[in-house]
C-alpha cells in the first residue's frame, strides 16, 4: 500500500543579532534583510514553535489510466483518449517515426498543462502521465494552503 501524505507546517524561528546603533527603522530592516539573505543569520535561527496547519494522506493506489481507442486514418498512427474527473488526455503513437505524443487538457476550456513527445512506448508514457498527475495533486493540496499576510 502507498500513502501520499502532505504536511503543511508554519515554523516560527528566533534569531538574536546585533544591530548597530542610531540607524532609521528603515535601514534597521534593510540590515535584517541583508543578513538573512547572505545566509549570516541561518545558523542563528533556533525554531522554538511549530503550528501545524494541516495534513492530510491518500491512501491506495492510483487512478489509473484506462485509454480508449480512438479512430485514425492512417495505419501507421494510433490515437487514445481518456477522461479522468477535469482532465482530458490524449496520446498518439507514430509507428514510422517511433514516437509517442502525450498531452494533458484541464478544465471546461481545455487548458494545456502538459505535453510530452518522446521515442518511449505507450505503457512507459502512460507511467509517466500517472506520476505527472499524482505530482501535480499533491502540489494543488499545497496551494489550497496559500495566506496572505498583510503588510505593516
């Protein structure tokens, strides 16, 4: 059994620096910037709380792609097409210049988020559709997670 787990974590880290004297709020920032930047302040930080906003786990397999064969003209050519959820896929081999075209479609627009051509076989580029997609989830599991703060 395979489980993706997504842990979403804010780290607060305190890091006591000297700062020299007489200088405007504004350059006070700059120089903590400065610091943090160049890496000089890394290993002064010491994480003294951690909050755990979220996490989450998908167990079981994978969605797996089941393609459907299209129809071509042409005998040397193969189209497949698969609807997963809002994704639309497609992959079309090419017998005569040994390759394999696939290209992944989201949304009611079609939108086109990824494509591969390559001298790979059907099964391998289908592998390589299902590990796309996983990545691609638990990337989005990410993004719902997204804050903005305000600016001071």
């Amino acid at each position: 059994m395979k489980a993706i787990v997504t842990v979403v974590e804010k780290i607060t880290s305190e890091a006591h620096i000297n700062i020299p004297d007489g200088l405007a709020v504004t350059a006070i920032s700059q120089h903590i910037v400065d610091r943090y930047n160049s890496g000089e302040m890394l290993t002064e930080m010491n994480i003294f709380h951690v909050d755990f906003e979220s996490i989450s786990a998908h167990i079981g397999s994978k969605n797996n792609i089941t393609w459907h064969q299209g129809d071509t003209s042409c005998a040397t050519r193969q189209y497949y097409f698969c609807k997963l959820g809002r994704f639309s896929i497609t992959l079309l081999t090419d017998i005569e210049q040994n390759l394999t075209r696939t290209e992944v479609y989201f949304g009611h627009h079609k939108q086109l988020i990824y494509i591969s051509e390559k001298e790979i076989s059907k099964e391998l580029a289908t592998v390589e559709l299902q590990n796309f997609l996983s990545g691609l989830a638990v990337e989005l599991q990410t993004l719902s997670h997204i804050e903005f703060s305000e600016q001071v």
